[in-house]
C-alpha cells in the first residue's frame, strides 16, 4: 500500500510539473503582447521596454521559468499584470465559493443520477428506462451555457422562485449547483442503471428474492450498497471535470469563484492569473484524481493495486 | 358656474404641468445599482484606462479641468480660473477654496504637482504618463535620471504654474483627463500596493468598500465643492454579472443600470418595446470603427487600390446588420469631434467605380489578402459583409477571427494586410481631433507595437499637425480646427483607412432613475456621469 501511495504521488507531482511547463510555453507562444496590454495606446517604445524589463519579460525563457517555478514553491503566484494586485490573494479570495460550487454540483448530481439510475434499472425495458435514458442523453449533450441561462429565465425570471444570480445563500446556490452538476447527473443515472442491473442478475440477489424478502429491501439494502460503489469512486475525477465547467457556469451565474476569474483573465491576457489558476485547478484535479485511485481498491477490493 | 369653469380649468392646467415639473427637478437621495460583467481592474487614476474604471474615478478623484455635464465643453474644475501666456508655454492655474480630500485634509498645490509626476514616474507604470510630453522636465523623469517634474512650480498655496517646451493646444483637455487626477501622496504611500484598491480622492463619491470580483460601494461626498451634486446618496456597482442576466435583473427591478450596455442579441427586442421608450438613453460616441490598409504592403501601397476599397464598401448594409446601432461614416473623424468636416461627403458608395479604379491600378482580375478581425461578436459577422463587397469588386479577403489582444498585436507587428477595428480601436481619450491622429494615423504611431496598424507615415501632415497644436493663443481657436480640417481632408484623399460606421452609445435604465439622456450617453464619463444622475424615488 505504501509503495502504491508513493507511486501515485510521485506521478501526480509530475503531472504538475508537467502542467506548469505546457501552460507557461503556451501562454509566450500566443502572438500577443501583454506588454502592449499593460502599456496601453499611448505608450512609446522606451516606456514600453522599460515595463518589460520591469516585469523580467526581456530575460530568456528558461531563466523565467526557473524564477516562477521558485516563487511557486514559496506560494507567491507573482503580481497580475491588469490589477497589479498579488495573483495569490485574488485565489485564495474566491476559491472557497468556487469549491462550494462544486460541493453543490457533486450533491447535485447524486441526487439526480442515483434516484434516477435506480428508477431506469427497476424499470429496464419499460417505457419508464428509456425516458430516463433519453432525459440523461440530452443533459450531456447541452451546453451549460445554454442550461444556465434557460434555468435562470424559467426558475429565476419567470416563476421568482430563486434569485437572479449572486452569492450567499443556498438559494443562490440551487440553480448554479444544478447547472454544473446536471451532465454529470446523467452520466451517473446510467452508471447506476448498469451497476444496479449487473447486481440484480447476481446469486445473492436472488436468494434474497427466494428467501421472501420485500423487493423494496433487495433494492435498497442489498443492491444499492453494492451497485453505488462505482459511483463513489468516480466522484474524485468530478473535480477534473467541473474545474472546467465552472468558467462557464460561473460566468453565467454572477459566482465570484477561480472560473470567472480565469475567463476575465483571459480575455485581458493577465499570463499571471491565467497560469495561477490552471496551477491551482490542476493540483485540486490531481489531488482529487489520488483520492478517487486510493478509495477504488479500498472500495472494491477486487481492484489490484498496481 | 364660470367660477368653477375657471378653477377647474386652472386645477386642469396645474396637474398637466405638476407631473412634468416633478419629473424634472432631481431630488437629493436614493441609491443606483450599476453591473458590469468584469469585476474593475483598478481605481488608481494614474493606471486606470478602461472604460469601465474610466467615469467611476472621474466620480471618486477631479482634476485642474473637467467637461460640463453631458458635452464636449471644457470648464475649470479643481481650478478657479486660468491663465495662459502669450507664447502659449506657461499656464497658471488659480485653485479653487475649500477642496478637501476624502480624508478631510484641504488640497494643495503640491499635490497637483506630486499627481502629474505620479503620472510621469515609470515606476507607476502609468500607460497614459506619455501624454505629459510637452511639460518641461518630462523626459528626465520619464527615463528615471530625476524625480520631479521641473516645469511644474507652486507659486503660492493657491497658485500652481506649468511651464512647456512646446505649445501645446491640447495641454487644457490634458489637464481634463483622469490621469492628470489629484490624488493625496500620504494615503498612496500608506496604501502601497493596496492604493488602486482603497482611493481617496476629492470627487463628489466617497470610497467605501471593495469586496473583489463582487461589488465596489460608493456613497456621497458631502463636503463636495460643487454645492447639491451629486444627487445620489450611494452607488454600487456589481460585478460577474452576465449582460443578459443583467437585463433580466433590471426588469425586475432589481438594478438600474446595465453599464455593459444593451447585449446585441437583445437589441431589437428591447428596443422594439414601448415600455422601453424612456428607459433607453441613446447618445454619439467619440468613436469609428474603420477598416486599416497597411500601406507598405503591395497592393495596399497603391492609392487607387485603397480608395476603391473605401468605394466597395456598402456601410449602410452593415449598419442594418449591427439593427442600427451606428451610423455610416464618410471620414475619420466622428461626427461629435471638433474638426469633423461636413461638407466632405467622402468616398460614395460604388462598387464598378471600384472595379474601375483596381484595372487602373494594374489589379483587374483582383487579389487575395487576409483581413483581421475581432472574434467578439458582431466583429465576425461585419467582416464577413466587408469580405462580401470586396469579392463583389473582385478581391478575396480570407477572414482571420482572433482574441482582441491577438489582432492588436498582429496590427503593432505590420503583419496584418487589413484589419477592421471593431471592438478594439478608436475611442477618443478627450474631444480634440488631437487625440484621433498621433497615435492612429502619425509618423509617431507607425512603428513596432504602435496603434498605426496602417502604418502610414505622412511627414508633412505630421507637420500640419504639429503646427496647428502649436496655436494655442484664445483667439487661434477656430483656425486651429480649420488646419484640422484640412489634416483630416487629406488622410481621408490619401485613404489609409476606409472608415465603416460611427456607434451610437445605448444605455438601458431603469425607470426610477432621472436625468437629462445626455448624462447616460456621457461623452467623456463614459458610460454614464454617476454625479448628475438622481433618483425619482429619493425620500
């Protein structure tokens, strides 16, 4: 177990490193010029040298990234280039919401794609499964900018049932929630429905069923504790997952967390703030990528550590 | 009976004119509500330049100069009154009594003089300190060999003179603009790197608190100079919020302003409802989007090539397609701008005078060439009408759609052919035909990373230009605009750009709040002047 645990950190810290390195690359191979950003219309070619030079632009490649990465390991992400304000503050600011965010959308999710997985297996076949089916088909397929907006105007605009976007309450939380976490509901309805109807096939089940007792407890004690076990594993890659959603959901649902900051950096190209969240993003999606790989064999202890 | 003719008659005559005269008069209190999609950067008015932060500092900081209310109209703000000299190199400034800061200490003059060099300094990293050129001392201090800026003395403690190298014509509107704004140098040394975030000014909104990427709080300066303004009691501004949800929020009731302006998905829906009428402010910009030629590149280095270009064009067809958001526009400068000629009708529309004028340009079958554009919409979708005119005289335009700080960068290289500036370029800092040439259409421009994405370099216009702005005397003003005139006249015969449209600026309010349309279309505190604005409702 030991050496599985260090086998798994010692590649997730090089899968880290490995982001830093792709996304500090890509961000100087974009053909524009934060300098120009920072200098504003106005700026001569001297003021515009001298901001580069300032800000450690002029030195070569190599030599910058060896000074990132050292303030990284101090846990200084460096000055945004727009707000002149430390990139680390502005995270540390908005992850809590971004990460209660996403507490939601896994709260959600279960909430969707258990109950409804469960409905479609005890269904199999009936008309009821392939509502079901078809209902989780089209929560992947839409675009959660669309389903957002669509939430908001019925739930939020038309019925009032929940505030039109903001932060602080759990009724701010509900629609954003359910937003992120609806794709994933989906997903795990089917998940559900297949782990719940490789269980049912099983022995146990059926001498339960001979043995006389109630469907309603063959589902639901012996089944279901079972057949959710997959589904707990895969949460840990959630994170992975809604780290890219909630630049879009955030965006939409006025939710002040690290996805709005990212879409706001990008479109100034503030490189600072842009390569501290990707760092941030990517060490909670390791991070939650190791929890998921160390709950599955403890789960399911047929799965072989390797 | 006559009697009571009369007095109901008169009671008639009184209600008519009571709701008009109510509606009116702005009643001091109430609160305003502003969202904007994209939290503030900053609000230090030495390095604030977007137009987001730009009317909030103009409302929390003054300067020696502001604009009335409204227009294009200079008047002395933080000044009583001025006074140039005859050679036009030295202006006195008079300050007015009683101006206090946020924080209760009196302005000086030492303070103008400190805010300037602030401006000036490259440790501030301000991108608007190369305005200052003109002021004597300015590139000592700009090349980091001295740390004040010599031209500027303190006469006495109400006094303040600034001495130039150069006549400068525009030093006035220079002195308007936010980064010659007076900021207090104890609470930018207290604040430190914090200062863009904690400001205190001497404007008519005090700073009250910043939660980032949520909401800045204003409320009123009661020891403003300006007796009764402003009229609001508090101000916030709301960030993260998407424009469309925006809309919905106002409908609600539940904010006032939209200051993204109207989403252009929603346009023809809003303004196509009568409840809208009044609560749509529409106003002209100091704006026009125009479609830059690189000069140096053949076949653009052909005069004839870009004025059949300007000729091919059908703005009208792509004013439809924006559901008239602008208005066509024949040269380039807006229609607002002091120096805007119009008697000059420009290039008409005319594509087989096009085709005429590319054969005698030795281009009869045409060309391919690239043209860049901003992906934001509705950029991608007026380049793709200009690709359309142009193939119609025979020119296949491939559309290059990119992130605004892409193509601003392919522009500054000279790479780009033809770029259409929509999204990106030009705004005019200050109302001066000025500010829409040196930098866009200057020798001083046409370099690497520079704004002259056309390149073009007319010494002998620089020339003009350069000795127009040296008529500063108070009677050259109108010869001054005329030389102008006559600059711009030859820009647009040279045809370097080929100019689209000029926008109009739409501000959606809610019904509660009460002004002249003109404050929420404000030329210079753009969008809207927080100062003038008041609520119907204020107890």
């Amino acid at each position: 177990m030991i050496a599985y645990l260090a086998r798994r950190l010692s590649a997730s810290a090089l899968i880290l490193i490995g982001v830093t390195i792709v996304t500090f690359c890509l961000t100087f191979i974009i053909p524009a010029d934060p300098v120009a950003m920072i200098a504003g219309r106005n700026s001569t070619p001297e003021m515009r040298e001298q901001i580069r030079i300032q800000l450690g632009l002029d030195r070569p490649l190599v030599e910058q990234y060896a000074h990132y990465v050292q303030r990284l390991a101090q846990g200084d992400f460096g000055i945004s280039y727009a707000r002149k304000s430390p990139v680390g503050d502005l995270i540390l600011s908005r992850l809590p919401a971004t990460l209660l965010l996403m507490l939601g959308a896994i709260i959600a999710e279960l909430l969707i794609g258990i109950p409804a997985g469960l409905y479609a297996a005890a269904r199999r076949g009936q008309t009821g499964d392939k509502v079901a089916m078809t209902l989780s088909f089209l929560t992947v397929s839409t675009p959660q900018f669309v389903l957002g907006l669509s939430l908001l105007y019925f739930f939020a605009y038309r019925l009032g049932w929940f505030p039109l976007s903001g932060y602080g309450s759990l009724s701010h939380l509900i629609l954003p929630a359910v937003t992120l976490g609806l794709a994933g509901g989906g997903w795990y309805s089917r998940m559900m429905r297949s782990s719940m109807i490789e269980i049912l096939r099983q022995d146990y089940i059926r001498t339960a069923r001979a043995k006389g007792m109630s469907e309603k407890r063959v589902m639901f004690v012996h089944a279901l504790r079972n057949a959710i076990l997959p589904v707990i594993a895969m949460i840990g890659l959630d994170v992975g997952i809604f780290m890219s959603g909630v630049v879009v959901v955030e965006n939409v649902f006025g939710w002040p967390g690290i996805g709005q900051l990212m879409w706001q950096a990008i479109q100034s190209l503030d490189i600072p703030i842009i390569m501290g969240v990707t760092t941030v993003a990517a060490l909670f999606i390791v991070a939650g990528n190791l929890i998921a790989d160390l709950i599955a064999p403890l789960i399911d202890p047929r799965i072989r550590l390797r | 009976m006559r009697s009571i003719l009369i007095a109901s008659a008169a009671a008639l005559a009184l209600l008519a004119t009571a709701p008009a005269a109510l509606a009116q008069s702005p009643k001091q209190g109430g609160a305003a509500v502003v969202t904007f999609n994209n939290d503030l950067t900053t609000l230090d008015p030495q390095v604030g330049y977007d137009w987001q932060n730009w009317s909030v500092i103009k409302s929390i900081f003054d300067g020696l100069m502001d604009y009335k209310p409204g227009t294009t109209e200079l008047e002395p703000d933080l000044a009583e009154s001025y006074t140039v000299s005859d050679d036009g190199l030295t202006y006195t400034f008079k300050l007015r009594d009683g101006i206090k800061f946020h924080n209760g200490r009196p302005m000086t003059p030492a303070d103008v003089k400190y805010s300037l060099e602030r401006a000036v300094d490259p440790k501030t990293q301000s991108p608007g300190g190369g305005y200052f050129s003109a002021i004597e001392g300015y590139d000592a201090l700009a090349g980091g060999k001295a740390s004040e800026l010599t031209g500027i003395r303190i006469v006495d403690d109400k006094t303040i003179s600034f001495t130039l190298t150069r006549p400068d014509a525009t030093f006035l509107h220079l002195m308007a603009i936010n980064f010659a704004y007076v900021v207090p140098k104890e609470e930018v040394e207290k604040a430190g790197a914090d200062w863009g975030k904690k400001p205190v000014g001497t404007g008519a909104f005090k700073f009250v608190e910043w939660v980032p990427g949520q909401r800045i709080a204003l409320e009123r300066n009661k020891d403003y100079f300006r007796q009764g303004v402003p009229y609001l009691d508090k101000l916030t501004f709301e960030f993260g919020q998407d424009p469309t949800v925006a809309v919905l929020r106002l409908k609600n009731g539940e904010i006032d302003i939209v200051g993204d302006g109207i989403p252009p998905a929603q346009f023809a829906e809003i303004m196509a409802d009568p409840a809208n009428k009044d609560l749509v402010a529409i106003g002209d910009q100091l704006q026009t989007g125009y479609v830059t030629m690189n000069v140096t590149q053949p076949p653009f280095d052909n005069l004839k090539v870009r004025q059949a270009v300007n000729m091919a064009i059908n703005k009208d067809r792509i004013v439809r397609l924006i559901n008239n958001r602008a208005v066509p526009a024949v040269q380039a400068l807006p229609p607002a701008m002091p120096g805007y000629n119009t008697d000059n009708k420009g290039y008409a529309y005319d594509p087989d005078g096009a085709k005429k004028l590319l054969a005698e340009a030795g281009q009869p079958d045409g060309f391919t060439t690239e043209l860049y554009a901003m992906n934001v919409d509705p950029n991608p979708r007026i380049a793709q009408a200009i690709q359309q005119d142009l193939a119609a005289i025979g020119v296949k335009a491939e559309i290059r759609s990119l992130a605004q700080a892409e193509v601003i960068a392919a522009g500054g290289s000279g790479k780009a052919p033809m770029i259409w500036s929509g999204g990106m370029a030009w705004i005019a800092d200050f109302p001066d035909p000025a500010n829409f040439y040196y930098g866009i259409l200057g020798c001083a421009g046409a370099v690497e990373g520079g704004w002259n994405w056309s390149k073009y370099c007319n010494k002998e216009l620089d020339a003009r230009a350069q000795n127009a702005d040296g008529m500063v005397k108070a009677d050259e003003g109108e010869k001054r605009i005329g030389e102008w005139k006559g600059v711009f006249d030859e820009v647009l015969k040279d045809a370097p750009w080929a100019p689209v449209f000029n926008e109009k600026r739409f501000t959606y309010h809610s019904a509660r709040l009460g002004g002249d349309s003109s404050l929420f279309t404000d030329p210079i505190h753009i969008p809207v002047n927080y100062d003038y604005i008041f609520a119907k409702d204020a107890q």
